[in-house]
C-alpha cells in the first residue's frame, strides 16, 4: 500500500503483520455507503488529519451506553483521551463527536520488535473506549453468548461495517494509492474458517463477497446478512490481506477469554 494516508495507518497498525502475507485490516471493499443503517457503528478518529484531510485511525462499535469496543493495535496509548463519531459521513468542521478514555487488554503482547505475541492463538486485541456520560439516541449492537460461535456452518454469513479506504487506484510512479473518505460503509461475506479465537471471512468479489481493507480494525461483524442480518457483533476486525480483496480476519467475542475483559465494562449475555 503506497500513499502519505496508507503509510500513516500501517505504521499505526503494524503490530498485526503476522499472518502469513498479511496486512493490517481497516476498510470495506465490494461493499456501499452504509447510511443510518448501522448507527452504533462509529470512526475512532485519529489526534490530527491525515495528509489527505481524512481522520478514521479505526472503527468500534456501542455495545453500551458508555463502552465503544474497538482494537488494542489502534495507534493510543492506555488512558489517552480519544474522539469518536457515529456520523454516517464524517466532516470536521461540522462533525458531532464524543470524548472517551481509552482502556486495553493488557494481555495484548507486543515484542520490542512491534510483533504481536501468541496471534494465532488469541491476540487479546482488544480496547474499549469508556465515556463519562451515556451516549444518548443509539441503541447499542448485542454481544454474542457464551460460545455461540462455536461450530458455525460453512459459509455463514457476516456483515462487516467500518470507515476504513473503500477502492484503489494507480498512483503513478508510486504504486497503487489506497482512499478514504471517513464515510461509513458496509459488505457482507461468508465464513471460511474458525479458530478457538478467530474468524476467517472470504470478501471474494468473485464469490460474492466482501469484506474489510485499511482503517476498519476493530470494526463490527455482525452476525447474518440481509433478511437474516442481527444487531449481535459476533467478532471485531483484525487483519487480512495485503490487497484487501482475500480475507477478513477477525476476534470472536464468544470466547471465555474475550468475555473476560468486556465483562469488566458492561454486562455480558
């Protein structure tokens, strides 16, 4: 990925490059504006603009009043102040938004080499921004039940919401050129495969599918799509391909370990 925005949010996220020939996952590809459609859905926004103008460091969802849940690998520090917004098309200048403390698993392990330890069993990756007022006027997304993930059937599907780059384009003697626009979108995919910690999610355009790119970690996957779509964010956005267009990988919430730190913010299924 080759932009002044592309390279700001990878070095930012650079702790997940750990599975094979990935990239850290920000964005939705194959998908569309997401409108009103999932309002608790919002852009955890960066301390200052990116070169392009554009703010979204990551993406959380509202599962309480007072809790945002997002990623641990998002570039802030345990107890920084962080901004949030629920506008579906984000502006600066007009822009509504909330002021929270951020707060990390602390077993999220990083080496001195900026890896993440133990990925492939359970990253821990997650951060939950906890504000002193409720957020009024938005119903916030449920939390799967205890091990309701397990055994899912092959191909369930999954909708996936976050305010990360949505296409590519030629950038010249630069490479390709990743853009963001920090308006939120929102694709479906279906499940590959799972882990005792992890969901794989195709976003094949060519199935059918997509899925989630740069600026969209910690971002919902909620649980069905269409007609069969819930409010229940099953797992939160890690990572994926280099070219967003392979996988989706992502944190399941219905973990014993997952369900140990949201239990200490807000009220467990």
């Amino acid at each position: 990925m080759v932009s002044s925005r592309v390279a700001a949010v990878t070095g930012a996220t650079a702790l997940l490059i750990l599975l094979a020939a990935a990239a850290p996952a920000a964005a939705i590809f194959n998908g569309g504006p997401d409108g009103n459609g999932h309002p608790n859905v919002a852009a955890v926004l960066a301390a200052e603009a990116f070169s392009d103008g554009t703010w979204t460091e990551c993406t959380g969802t509202l599962i309480s009043p007072t809790v945002v849940l997002s990623a641990a690998h998002c570039h802030f520090e345990d107890g920084d102040s962080v901004a949030v917004t629920f506008d579906a098309e984000y502006h600066s200048a007009t822009g509504t938004t909330y002021w929270g403390t951020w707060h990390r698993d602390l077993r999220y392990a990083v080496s001195p080499a900026g890896a993440v330890t133990n990925h492939q069993k359970d990253p821990h990756d997650m951060a939950v921004i906890v504000f002193a007022s409720p957020i009024s006027g938005i119903e916030p997304a449920l939390l799967p039940e205890a091990g309701s993930l397990r055994d899912l059937d092959h191909y369930t599907k999954f909708t996936s919401v976050g305010y990360g780059g949505q296409f590519w384009t030629k950038g010249g003697g630069t490479g390709k050129v990743l853009h963001f626009t920090d308006t939120r979108y929102v694709a479906v995919g279906s499940l590959s495969t799972e882990t005792k910690s992890l969901l794989r999610i195709s976003q094949n355009s060519a199935l059918g599918n997509g899925g989630t790119c740069t600026a969209d970690s910690g971002g919902p996957n909620f649980l069905g799509a269409g007609s069969s779509s819930t409010n229940i964010l099953a797992a939160t956005t890690l990572t994926g391909d280099a070219a967003c267009q392979s996988t989706n990988v992502d944190y399941r919430l219905d973990t014993a370990s997952a369900r140990w730190f949201l239990g200490q913010y807000v009220d467990l299924p």
